[in-house]
C-alpha cells in the first residue's frame, strides 16, 4: 500500500521558525524512506487519539488493551496463542521501533538530532501515521540552521551522537519501565531492547535508501558498547557463507531475543541470539 508523506506548512497558527522549516524538510525525507510502513507527520500529536509515550506510561489500561489486541493478532496470524509477555514485547518493539526512529532517522539523514516529550510521538496504527512535535534540536557546526533560535550546536560528530543517545533514552526510559511487569524481565532486558532498535531502525533506514553500508558504520560508531543505559553494541558484521542469501551485506545478533520463536519454533530470526551462525 502506498502512504504518502504529509508535512504541513505550518505550525499551529504560527509561521514557521527556522528550526521548524529544517526539521520539516528532514522529517520529509524520512517520510519517504517510511513510506512502505508510515506517513510522517510534524504536527502536535492528538490527544488521545494516538499512541504516544505518555499514554503507555500513565495510562495502564491502554497497555493492557494494545497487549490483548497484539496477541489476537498474532493468534490469527499462526494459529496459537502467544504468552502475554510475547504479546506485550512486540507491542513494546513496535513503539520502540517507531520512537527510535523519529530521532535517530534525522541524525542519520541530516545529522540533526530532535528531542521529543513524552507527548511528541504518537503512532496510529490504524492510518499507518507517525506524528512527531519535536520540542528542541541539536545540529552540527556547519549546518544552515546553526544559530537560529531553539537549536543547539554540538561541537562534532560524537557529541552530536551522545546527544542522540540521551534523546532516545530520556524518552524511552520511562516507557520501558513501564512494560516490564507485562515483560516479566528486568533492565538490562529492556535496555538491551532499546539498543536493538535503535541499531535496527538506522540500518533499516539504510537497505531503504541503498546506503546500507553508512548505515552499519553509523550505527557501530553510535553504540560501539560501553553506552549506559544501552546494553550492548550495534555489532554489526559481514554476512557469513551461512547467511549469504539474506539480500543484505551485514547482519547482526540481537542483544535481546523477540521471543518470537515461541510462537514460530520452526522459524528462527535472522537476528536471533539463538541462532547458531557459522
């Protein structure tokens, strides 16, 4: 299905301001490499209306509905009922996914770093939207927007990735915690998540655009391991004789297993820690 990209012009009633016209134009692109899973929008997100990370933090009911709704899904799907905490980590991944990318997507494309509330991603399943408020940015010295009003300037690129790690970890932080009793798992399994998805949605990003391999040093140099809360590395590497016939040139091995192989035992991830490579 094809979903198109919708970035308005402006910003409630306001003219746009320097740093919202290049946000609105990374945002635009990022829309174009999502197209095949999202629209991107950059407007206030609906209250109550979409899924944001506010709303799965303060609003436990809504957890538990998303949950049932997942293991519905997933029943239909393969025919078997999946355990709750399957159900709720998938649920989890497919927020994280989407948050993740919100932030890292424009770091990736235009090496400028938005930060984004609680309340500034939202995700409406239903429409395939991503809807992104940014409330402030951080950019590189030689980027247009540097200097204008509500934009910091990193002074190279590894700040510029520390801020990039804060900023996905000072939103998703709160939403982990809150699914960990659904996931029955402790901290370093969610933040072993957290550095799943934020090393696969920048690598997805790139097999889109064919640039996987700047996506995959990117990625490395972003979480080379050593990054609390982050548990873990990128670590991508060359695809083995074994998995030559994935269509990529890199793989990795997820730090935090999807627990999908309860559901499909026959049919292991290419990313799976169980999975035995050669």
């Amino acid at each position: 299905m094809a979903i198109a990209v919708a970035v308005p012009e402006t910003v409630g009633v306001r003219r746009p301001s320097a740093r919202d016209k290049a946000l609105q134009e990374t945002y635009a692109r990022l829309g174009e490499a999502l197209s095949p899973l999202a629209r991107v929008e950059m407007r206030p997100c609906a209250s109550g209306e979409q899924v944001t990370g506010e709303r799965l933090v303060n609003d436990a009911a809504l957890r538990e509905w998303l949950v049932d709704v997942a293991g519905r899904r997933m029943r239909d799907a393969h025919g078997t009922d999946p355990r709750r905490d399957v159900a709720a980590l998938e649920v989890l991944h497919q927020y994280a996914f989407f948050a993740t990318v919100a932030m890292s997507g424009p770091w990736f494309l235009d090496r400028r770093v938005p930060r984004l509330a609680p309340g500034g991603i939202g995700y409406d399943e239903s429409s395939a939207t991503l809807t992104v408020d940014p409330s402030a940015l951080t950019c590189l010295p030689g980027d247009r927007v540097a200097g204008a009003p509500g934009v910091r300037v990193a002074a190279d690129e590894e700040e510029l990735r520390a801020e990039l790690r804060s900023a996905v970890a000072a939103h998703l932080g709160p939403v982990l915690e809150a699914f960990r009793p659904l996931l029955r798992r402790g901290p370093r399994a969610v933040w072993g998540l957290a550095t799943d998805e934020l090393a696969e949605g920048i690598w997805y990003l790139g097999r889109t655009l064919g640039q996987e391999g700047r996506a995959v040093r990117d990625a490395d140099a972003l979480l080379p391991g050593g990054t609390a809360p982050y548990v873990g590395a990128a670590g991508f590497r060359p695809c083995g004789e074994e998995e030559s016939g994935l269509g990529t040139e890199a793989t990795r091995t997820r730090v935090n297993c999807c627990l999908w192989y309860t559901v499909t035992p026959q049919k292991l991830c290419a990313t799976c820690p169980r999975r035995t490579c050669g």
